[in-house]
C-alpha cells in the first residue's frame, strides 16, 4: 500500500490537476481581446507553483545534502577565498542564503570561525543564490509535467531516505518550471497589448527598475523567485535587457530586507552579518547602476544570438542574458570585495561594536533559530552549539565554585566584577536552567520533522547530554551554600594536604568540563576518548585522595577531623560532576561513531 508523507503535498497535487483541467476549459472558450480574469488566475496560480516548487525543491536538497553542510563550513580556513567558494557550494545545494546565513552566525558565535571569515562565505552564498536563475533560463517547461512525474515516483518508491528527498527535490522543479509554464501563457495576450508593453519599457529607466525590483523582491521575500519572474516576462519578448538589469539589482537589494527582518531580536553577529549583507549588496549595485548600458552590452556579447527578429528574437535570447547578468553581477560583486573583508569587518565592528556586558548578562538564547527548524541539519548544528554554551556557563560556575572554602573574602565575580562571586554562580544558574527548557523545546520541534534515524537518535542523545549539564549546574548552586555555612561555622580551615588535594582535584574536574566544550563543539571523536580516560583516571584519583583523608584522621589531625564532613561532600560533589562528563563524552562518542556507519 502507498503512503505519502505529507497530506499538504497530496492536496497540492490535487489543486494542481484541478486549477490545469479549469484553465484548460478556459482556453477552449477564449475569445480574442484578453480576459483579464483568467490571465489573473492563470498568472498567480502560476506564482503560486513557482514559489511552492522552489520551496519543494529546497526543502529536498536541504534533507539530501544537510548533514555535510556543517561539516563543509566548519571546515573553513583563513582563506577567504575558499570561504567564498564553500559558501556558493553550500547555498546551491540549500537553497536558500538566508539559510547559509543562520549556520555562520552560529558559527561565528561558538567561535568555529571570525566574523571576518564569515564575509567571505556571505559573499559566496550570493553567488550560490544565482543558481537557480540559470536552470530557470533554460527551457525547461515542456518537460516540467515528466519531471513532476519523476520525482513523485522517486518519492513514492525510494528505497532510503535519501532517494525520497531526491525525488521531492525532482518534484519541486518540475513544479516550478510549470509554474513558469502557466505564467508563460498568461502574459502571451499581453505581447500585443500597448498599455502594458508601454508601461514596461519605462523600466529601462534605471531608478525606477530598481525601485521596482526592491520593493517586489521585498514583498515575496525571495530574490530567486522575483528573478524567475523577470525572465519569465523576457521568455515572452515582453522586457528588454537594458530593462532586466535595474530589476535584478533591485532584487539583489531587496532580499537584503529578509535578512534585516531576520536579525530582528537576534544577536549581534546575526545583525553584523546583515549589515555586511546590505553593505555588499548596496555598494555593489551603486557601482553598477551607472554602466548599465556598457554592462548591458558586454552582456550581450557574451551571450548567445538568435537569427529570429522582434519579438520572437527577444523571447529568445534575453532570458539568458539576464541569467548571465544576475550571474556575473555577483560573481564579480564577491570577486571585488573579497580582498577587502577584513576591511568591511572593522567598519562593521565600528559601526555596531560588541557590548560585551550586556551580551554576558542577558539571559537569552544565542544560537537558536526556529526558522531553521525545517531544517534539521542545520537547527540540530544550532542546538549543538547553543549546549556548548551551556557547558561554558557551567565551567564558569565550577570555576568559582571553590573560592570560598579556600579565602575569606569571596571577593567579585571574575568575568563581572559588578557582581560578587555569588551573585555570579547564581545568574549563570538562572541561565543554564533557562537554557535547558529552551534547547528541550527546540530539540522536540526538531524531532516533529521528518528525520532520518540517524538524527532521531541525535535529538535524544542531546536531550539527554541537556539534562547532565542542567543537572552539574544544580549540583554546584545547590549545595554551596550549605557547604559555605558549614564551613563558616567551624572557622577553622583544611589541612594544608587536604587543600591542595581539593585543588588540584577541582582543577582537573574543571579541565573536564572545558574538554567537554570543545567535544562537543566540533564533535570530536579523539577529545570524547580522552574525556572518557580522564574520567576514569579521576574517578581513581578521588579514591586516592579520600584515603589521604581518612589517614590524616587517623593520625587525629584536628583540621581533618573537624572539617572532614565539608571535605568528604567536595570530594564526592567533584566526583560526581566528574562521572557526568565522562557520561556525556560516551554519548558523544557514541553519536560520531554512528555518523561514520
């Protein structure tokens, strides 16, 4: 018996035949001047295919190619120019630089590269987006019901996982290029219509090209599907290149506005990374707005000619023209800009600084993004990062956690010294109890995707690794201030043995935990055996260390007898927090293992 995953891509489907056999009744009874009510619906029935398809098409290659992307970027070095390259890669395979954008600002906040690296990526991921302009400019549409046909089959009867999200990816092109197709035929009325052809000419006017592309671009939130548009209008002979160009500038201006709606709220990476986004895009397009007759001409020289004349020799021959303009517009856009990156980071970090403060003490999410959701790769990437904070907020605790057993004066909070020690271990308790409910929360959404078995298991396993970080927070906020009492009311203090075994024992749980970080981190397979070792190696080291303790009593040391409950319970609470890494370093390790089976 067949199943179809998803009862919204069956209704679809339905719509689809239905909306082709009325506009086919339609087009049996047309008459000679043009009804404008089918062209309407034709039109944006049309519309409503095209973006549905790229979504469709999008959404395939995302579950097909999502779970190397993160590997891809990570990967970056300093080299600028690979950056550029793996981010045109990337934003090709998904789609979708708005997506790209999500996984650097991540990237850049867990510091698995600078910001400075990121503009070279951001200026890859706008070259990656003209893709789609070119397999659009491509006459494609005869073929658009066979490969709607494909790819519902791939999907139908896909052996794994990956053959279904080939086929959607199918799926969705061939719906797009029907899209093209309906919308193709609704404007063929308006080749012989003067007001409309006239109306269009005015749009070799560059700044009201421009004006219109942005704010069109901006109203649909995808320069891809504003483009497909433009060239759909030149596949009719209906828009000229010199008219062509202002308008895809101006969607290269207008996709600017979804990245500003973005960082709306968000960090201030995601911020910096759309003020780079519009920087490029605007100096970009103020260099070229000015030549566009040069650069109309040498686009045509570039491009392939059609013996056809007037209007059939434009339908002909522009849509490609604009495709190689869109193309080249960014390619050398990026080429440009991209010596001058570290540049355009200082006059970023100028114009929108770190407060460094503010960002500590604010308790919030830094790395989670729920339009990433759909997305699991990438919003399981996000997660990872968001629990390597938490693992930093921990250590942060942990690393204050021993000062009062050992000096009088608690003293000020090391990384805020407007806080005390106390009122420091206290927030950063706040925000990994705030952070485990929300990297829960998250996680389950994940988990409501459609998954492979491989990233099932990877949103249980970081539930899980959640839970033991909230659960080292506790343990340390919980049971220090009884301990602190206790130990102010003996006013007495350890034995100079007992506390440099506590010392050097906190000093090594605390590398654990800083270890744990960048395991998880970058997912490292190496780091999580050696966590796994220590913790062993720990675990022995405490025994010894409790032994030393229990001959010092036997030896009646009266510092070891009086303090020996506060002794024992540090010991035991370092233990316990030290059995936790080595917990989490197994599930780690167990997950790495898996991706490579």
């Amino acid at each position: 018996m067949l199943h179809i995953k998803s009862k919204k891509s069956l209704i679809f489907i339905s719509l689809v035949l239905l909306m082709t056999s009325n506009l086919f009744a339609a087009a049996d009874n047309s008459e000679a001047e043009i009804s404008w009510w089918i062209l309407m619906m034709t039109l944006f029935g049309g519309l409503a295919f095209f973006l549905y398809g790229m979504e469709k098409m999008s959404s395939g290659m995302k579950k097909a190619a999502g779970d190397s992307m993160r590997s891809i970027l990570s990967a970056l070095t300093n080299n600028r120019y690979m950056g550029m390259i793996v981010g045109a890669f990337v934003t090709m395979i998904i789609q979708s630089s708005s997506a790209t954008t999500v996984m650097l600002v991540s990237f850049v906040q867990a510091g698995l590269m600078t910001f400075t690296q990121s503009l070279g990526v951001i200026l890859g991921a706008d070259i990656g987006t003209t893709v789609t302009a070119q397999l659009i400019a491509f006459k494609l549409t005869d073929y658009a019901l066979l490969m709607i046909a494909g790819g519902f089959g791939l999907m139908m009867f896909g052996r794994n996982d990956n053959q279904k999200n080939i086929g959607e990816s199918v799926l969705g092109f061939g719906i797009l290029f029907y899209g093209m197709k309906l919308m193709s035929d609704a404007m063929v009325p308006l080749r012989t219509y003067e007001p409309f052809i006239t109306t269009l000419s005015h749009l070799e006017n560059p700044l009201l090209g421009l004006l219109v592309g942005t704010i069109f671009t901006a109203l649909i939130q995808s320069s891809s599907a504003f483009t497909g548009i433009v060239i759909v209008l030149a596949q009719q002979g209906l828009l000229s290149l010199d008219a062509g160009i202002p308008l895809i500038m101006g969607a290269n201006i207008g996709t600017c506005v979804t990245a500003g709606l973005a960082s709306i709220g968000a960090t201030r990476e995601a911020k910096r990374v759309a003020i780079a986004h519009v920087m490029f895009k605007i100096t970009g397009v103020l260099l070229f707005i000015l030549w566009i007759p040069w650069f109309a001409d040498f686009i045509r020289y570039l491009s392939p000619a059609s013996d056809a004349v007037g209007i059939a020799k434009l339908g002909a021959e522009v849509p490609r023209q604009i495709a190689n303009a869109h193309t080249i517009f960014n390619v050398g856009l990026a080429l440009a800009f991209i010596p001058f990156t570290v540049i355009f980071a200082k006059i970023i970090m100028k114009i929108y600084p770190d407060i460094k403060d503010e960002k500590d003490l604010t308790i919030a999410t830094w790395h989670l993004d729920d339009s990433a959701i759909e997305t699991p790769a990438m919003a399981l990437d996000l997660a990872r990062s968001e629990i390597a904070r938490m693992a930093k907020i921990t250590n942060r605790m942990l690393d204050a956690f021993i000062k009062p057993f050992l000096e009088e004066d608690l003293g000020m909070d090391r990384i805020h010294p407007q806080l005390t020690l106390m009122e420091g271990i206290e927030m950063r308790e706040k925000k990994i109890d705030f952070l485990e409910h929300r990297v829960k929360s998250y996680l389950l959404q994940i988990g409501q995707q459609q998954l492979s078995d491989s990233q099932v298991k990877e949103v249980f396993a970081m539930i899980t690794i959640t839970s033991h970080v909230e659960s080292i927070g506790d343990l340390i906020e919980r049971n220090l201030i009884p301990l602190i009492a206790k130990k102010r009311a003996l006013d007495l203090d350890f034995s100079d043995e007992g506390k440099d075994e506590l010392i050097r024992y906190h000093t090594k749980v605390c590398k654990q935990i800083s270890r744990l970080k960048k395991t998880f981190s970058e997912l490292d397979p190496k780091r999580a055996k050696k966590v796994m070792t220590k913790q062993a190696k720990y675990k022995d080291l405490e025994e010894k260390y409790r032994v030393s303790h229990l001959q010092r009593m036997r030896a009646a040391r009266q510092e070891s007898l009086k303090t020996d409950e506060i002794h024992i319970e540090l010991l035991e609470l370092l233990k316990r927090i030290n059995v936790y890494t080595g917990e989490i370093a197994k599930i780690i390790l167990d997950l790495t293992e898996m991706d490579e089976n």
